[in-house]
C-alpha cells in the first residue's frame, strides 16, 4: 500500500542539496519517493491514518462516515453483493473502520443480502477503545421502518454488544417485541405518519445513546437518506479497478439533492489498482 495523497512535505534536510545527492548516490529513494514507497501497512498505522476527529462531533451531534466500494463504472455491488468488488486491502480497512467506531449503522436490505453477523472484538484495536471508553466492539445498528428482519439471525442471538435496531412511527407492536425479546435495543427515530425512519434522527438518536463516531455501510438507499439530511460528515470510497455494466445501483441511490453537497479531499492510498479515498464534508 502506498499513499499518494497527501504526500508529507520533505524536511530541510530532505531538500538538501547535499542530502539528495548521497541519497542518490547509495541508491536510497528521495523524500517524495519514500513517502509513496509500496509497503504493507500496519493495522496501527491504518487506524491512526483514518482516526476520527476529537471530539467527534459533527453539526449533528455524532461524527457519521460511510464507507463504499465502487467500480470503475459506478456499480456498488456485483450480483447484489459488494463482496465480488472488494479485496484483501479493502477488507483491512473494513475491519480497520470497525474497530474505531461506537456504532456502525447499516440498512435492513443490507443486513439482508450481505447476511450480516455482529461485530467481533479485536485485540488490535482493544487498548485504543478501552482510551476512548468505547466497548469491546462496535454495536450494530440496523435501520428498519418495517422491522421485517429474522430475528433468529446470529446479529441478533450471537452480539458480543446488544444489536440496535432502528424503527419509525409504523413498525408493528408485534414485531417490535419480537426484536427486544431476541435481545434487541429498539429506538425509535421518526413519529411522522408516513412510518419511515427520519435519517437526520438516526444519528442524534445514536448520539443520544453515547454512540458519536459513527460508521455506515449502506446500503445506497440509506445512504442516500443521510445525504439528503445533511448529516453525512465523511465518505470513505474505495475505487475497484473492476467494470461491471449492467444496472446495479450507484453508492448512493435516492431522490436528487436540491444543491450538491460539497466534499474536500482527505487522503488516497493505493494497493493492487485499488484507490482507497477519504472524503470530508465541507460545513457550511
């Protein structure tokens, strides 16, 4: 892996004559070189590369990253899966992304067709939570105005950390005491008469519950919601060097904004082809 973006400026002794010409001389890479040297980056060094702000709050309450992998030509999934885009690297971030943050918060259709299991806790990243007073691993929110999810999944019979779900005005009583009887902490986030789950009130809701750095994986619908409401803060967009055609959805697939949100670039790394951005909201 190697960044490209931004590249460390040099030091005073890096941009001596001097300096360079030994280095050249033994063969030794210059500033800018060693800077976008190909190496396997630890998982300390990733997590420390994609650290959430201190504190972590955005306008919203919380601090809320995405994390979406694309191909070439736009498509967020493959077969109705992000998996067949991802790779080795990516997957490293995953789980690099995971083990910093409170929640990650994800859609019921997601949660359905990636067959989503609960958090893990790793030892890699056990000493930076217990610093931040987080959990041993990140608790799961899953976002269902329906709340027509198998509650016997392992996400909800198996959490090291009590699966959250996140339900609007119209979920059924029915079902609703299906989820807490599996274990399940029901918020409620939306009291309109269309029943739908108002995203803007996911994330205060969340922040509510202590949970403040906040990472979703989608899927595009939701996504899309918490564009629309402002409240995205980062986006995290890994580029496969792959082309699928066909008519998958983009990363984000809902009503068009009204203006453009704007977005500044953070940093790009690269492995095997794979463009890992960050991108950080611009604040008004």
């Amino acid at each position: 892996m190697r960044r490209l973006f931004p590249v460390p400026a040099r030091t005073s002794a890096d941009s001596s004559a001097e300096t360079t010409a030994g280095a050249r001389e033994a063969g030794e890479p210059e500033a800018g070189e060693r800077a976008a040297e190909d190496r396997e980056w630890g998982l300390d060094e990733l997590a420390d590369a994609y650290a959430y702000p201190e504190p972590p709050h955005g306008p919203s309450g919380a601090f809320l990253r995405a994390n979406m992998v694309s191909s070439l030509d736009g498509a967020a999934h493959h077969d109705g899966r992000s998996k067949p885009l991802s790779s080795d690297a990516d997957m490293r971030i995953f789980g690099v992304l995971r083990g910093l943050a409170d929640a990650v918060v994800v859609g019921a259709e997601t949660v359905r067709l990636e067959g989503y299991r609960p958090a893990r806790a790793r030892e890699a990243f056990a000493e930076r939570r217990a610093a931040l007073g987080q959990a041993p691993a990140p608790a799961i929110a899953v976002v269902s105005a329906s709340l027509d999810l198998d509650f016997s999944m392992p996400l909800f019979t198996e959490p090291l950390v009590p699966t959250i779900v996140i339900t609007g005005a119209a979920a059924a009583g029915e079902r609703i005491e299906r989820a807490r009887a599996a274990g399940a902490e029901v918020v409620f986030a939306g009291a309109g008469p269309s029943g739908r789950v108002d995203a803007a009130a996911v994330v205060s809701a969340l922040a509510e519950l202590g949970h403040t750095r906040l990472l979703t994986e989608g899927g595009p619908t939701l996504l899309a919601q918490f564009a629309a409401a402002g409240v995205l803060d980062e986006l995290c967009l890994a580029m496969a060097p792959l082309v699928t055609a066909g008519d998958a959805k983009r990363i984000m697939d809902g009503a068009e904004l009204g203006e453009p949100e704007q977005f500044t670039l953070d940093s790009v790394l690269e492995e095997a082809g794979f463009l890992f951005t960050r991108y950080r909201r611009i604040h008004q």
